[in-house]
C-alpha cells in the first residue's frame, strides 16, 4: 500500500509542476516561432495546425527528471543501475529528438536528423544500456512467462534491446499525428506498465522505476491539458521518441518484452500500416491505404479526428486490460 500512496502522490505533483512548466513553455516557444511543420500531404486537413509550436515533450520531460532529482536529494528514492538504464535512455532519446525538432524549426522544413544519425545514435545508446544491465547483475535471458522458458542468448540480448528501443520509440513517433492520440496512448501504456513493475519484486529498484514512471504519467497528463483537440502544442520528437524508448526499456527490464506488443497494440498497428504500404508501394507503384500511419487513413475517408482518437484510446485499454489480465503468465 506504501507504493501505491507514493505513485499517486508523485502522479499528482508532477502534474501540477507540468502545468506551471506548460505555461511558462508555450508563450515561449511561440516567441521562438518553433511551429510544427506540416507534410505536404496534410497542408490541406491540417492548416488550422499550422501554427501551432512542438517541442512539448519538454512539458513532462523537465518536471519529471527535476522532481525525481529532488526526491533523490531528499532520500525518498534511489538511483542503481536499473534506475541509471531508465534515466539515461529516457534522457538521451529525448535528446535525439530534441535535435531532431531542433533541425527541422531551423530549416524550416521536415528534414531533421538523417535516418543513419539516428541510427548511430540509438546503436551507441543499445550499447550503454546493455553495458548497464549486466552491470546490474541482470542475465542476457529472453524470458517466455507463459511456457516458464529463460533463453540465455548472449550477446544476442544487446541486439533484441537495439530493436526493441528502435522500433518502440518509432512507433511512438509515427503515431503522433493527432491531438492527443500519443500522449492518451503512452499514458496508458505507461500506467500499464507501472503496475506491472510493482509486482516484480524480483528486480533490483522496482519501486523506484514506478516512482519514476507515476512521475512522468503526472506530466503526460499535465502535457495532454494542453495537447488535446484543439491542442495548443505539440509533442514533438523530443516527447515522442523518449516515451516509446522508455516503455521499450521497462518491458525489458520487467521481462515483458513480448507483452509490450499486447500493451502497445495500436502503436503496432501504426507501424505495420506504414511497412505494409511501403512494401506495397515498392512492389505495384501503388497504395493499399489512402495514408498512412492508418489513422490519416481514417480522416482521409471522413472519421473526425475526435472520434478516431477516441477510438484508437479504446484499443489501447483494451490491449491494457488483456496484458494485466494475462501478465502473469506472458
């Protein structure tokens, strides 16, 4: 019951330290004229969005490494190499997409850090974050709860956490094209997860990872304030690679790799719509979607972007319920 009263708790802090932080960020970056830039192919459904400023990541980003600094220096909470691994990778892929974001508002157009820079980047973070979790005196198992299997794969594991952390973080990205849609489904992805890390009792520094994670949930929902339609701003890369690189970290670390794909159903579904229209496109020179990621697709055949959001939030707690409902056993 201790770690339930300190989640809520840090939940509710942080959210009020997301809101003082968006109101002073916002004025801010509209002064510095850091407005999203749009794709061609939105120019027409999303002018309306034209002006709006990104970078809000920063929104929950800031309060949540800040409050867990003071509650460090106040003793509520410690930091191990476990806790290093969910700092450090949450912080640096947030600093890959703040360049990112950074790039694009300075050359006024969508082209920010190349598809190899990222690559490298995220290459060197595997590497760090795989040097740490031996280090933490975890074992390179691939963990198969449900057939009570452990894998030892060597240094295979380091290549797992690559693709885990690449293809996490890109889906979060490819996802966050409508007001709120990321933010609504990292939060409750993120809200999953951190229950599930309150059981695993087994990991070293479990109660602080959901510390952290309650932490940062209160700051998603102070950002969802303001990112909701309409939104006021927008995530950016900064949020949306450090959020899908963070729930790529804990499903590593509690061992629920393959549950991840049950909890970040619709962020798999964004991703596979766009691989199966490259693919396609390749193959015929022609588009088996009207868009993609899929839910351009829906606004492209006349949904509105309220009720698509609506309803792809209602995959994802559905995909939720279904991951805590078997959790023990995937």
């Amino acid at each position: 019951m201790d770690i339930l009263t300190k989640s809520v708790f840090s939940l509710m802090i942080n959210f009020i330290f997301g809101v003082i932080t968006a109101v002073i960020l916002i004025p801010l970056l509209k002064r510095k004229k850091a407005n999203q830039r749009l794709s061609e192919y939105l120019e027409e459904t999303h002018k309306k969005k034209r002006n709006t400023p990104t970078m809000g990541g920063l929104i929950f980003i800031i309060p949540t490494l800040i409050s867990y600094f003071i509650l460090y220096l106040l003793k509520k909470v410690s930091i191990n190499y476990n806790v290093l691994i969910v700092i450090i990778t949450f912080t640096l892929y947030a600093l890959i997409g703040f360049i990112d974001d950074y790039l694009i508002i300075k050359n006024n157009n969508n082209k920010g850090l190349s598809e190899k820079a990222k690559f490298i980047m995220q290459l060197v973070l595997a590497i760090i974050f795989f040097y740490l979790f031996l280090k933490a005196g975890n074992e390179p198992l691939l963990w198969i709860h449900s057939l009570n299997i452990k894998l030892d794969i060597g240094w295979l594991y380091g290549v797992l956490i690559l693709f885990i952390l690449v293809a996490s973080s890109n889906a979060v990205n490819l996802t966050d094209g409508l007001d709120g849609l990321a933010g609504g489904l990292s939060f409750i992805a993120l809200l999953t997860f951190a229950i599930i890390t309150w059981n695993t009792g087994w990991l070293v520094g479990y109660a602080d990872i959901a510390i952290f994670i309650f932490l940062l949930l209160g700051g998603i929902l102070a950002f969802l304030v303001f990112n909701v339609s309409p939104a006021k701003i927008f995530m950016g890369d900064v949020g949306s690679l450090s959020l899908g690189a963070l729930l790529g970290t804990i499903s590593i670390l509690t061992r629920h790799e393959l549950l991840l794909v049950v909890i970040g159903i619709v962020f798999v579904l964004e991703t596979i719509s766009c691989i199966i229209q490259r693919v396609y496109y390749k193959i015929t020179k022609s588009r088996i979607f009207p868009m993609t990621p899929i839910h351009h697709t829906f606004e492209k055949i006349g949904w509105e972007e309220r009720d698509i959001v609506k309803l792809f939030w209602i995959i994802g707690l559905l995909g939720s319920f279904l991951a805590l409902g078997f959790g023990l056993w995937l």
